[in-house]
C-alpha cells in the first residue's frame, strides 16, 4: 500500500461524474517535505502531484489501480505552499488513461497524463 498525499491536502471540494473528478484542495504550509524541497523556497514536489493524481484516479475509478506509465508530466509553474489548485480529472476507459491539469488562479500549473489498470 502505498501511501495517501491527499491526507496532507485541505480538500475543499470533490466532486465525481462519470469519467470525470473534479477536486479543489489547498496545499497546507506545514507539509515535511517542505523542509528539504527547498529551504528558504518550499516548493511541492512533481513527484507528489503525480501521486495525488494516481490517487485521485483511484477514487474515479473506483477502485485500486496499478500504475503502467507516466506518459506526460509538465510542471508550467511552481506550486506553493498555502496555492489552492482546482484539479481536473479524466479518464477514458477505452485506453485506461488518465489526464489531470492542475490550476491556480486561472493559470495552469501542471498537466498529468498517466496509463493505468485495475488491480
């Protein structure tokens, strides 16, 4: 079992449809890693937004999945501590593919896209 990064969010909302998750969360100041990635200049690792989305991708799905590639992850912009982000997931069965793009104030600050199967 992995473990869950969402936990140290602030979800505000989470909303499911059909192949489609909506999320608005909050990241909190007081994050550990934070305290090496970087000091003096905190930023969220790409790592845990690639997390967070597979996490996300197993709640739309409905249940747990394995990850099978990454197949795009671009960070636009730093992602800081106390950013609210609104997320936006898809996932289309036909190919088990889930993309997300990730924004804050408007702005696009990552875009995810993952291959995955059921577990």
């Amino acid at each position: 079992m992995t473990p869950s990064y969402r936990r140290h969010m602030t979800e505000h909302e989470v909303s499911l449809e059909p192949g489609s998750l909506s999320a608005r969360l909050s990241v909190r100041h007081d994050l550990p890693i934070f305290n090496g990635h970087f000091p003096g200049r905190p930023l969220l690792p790409g790592f845990l937004v690639v997390h967070l989305v597979f996490e996300y991708a197993s709640e739309l799905v409905g249940r747990p999945l394995r990850l099978r590639s990454i197949d795009k992850a671009r960070f636009h912009n730093p992602i800081l501590p106390g950013d609210t982000l609104d997320v936006l997931l898809r996932y289309d069965a036909a190919v088990r593919r889930v993309s997300a793009t990730f924004h804050k104030n408007g702005s696009k600050v990552a875009v995810v896209r993952m291959s995955v199967s059921a577990l």
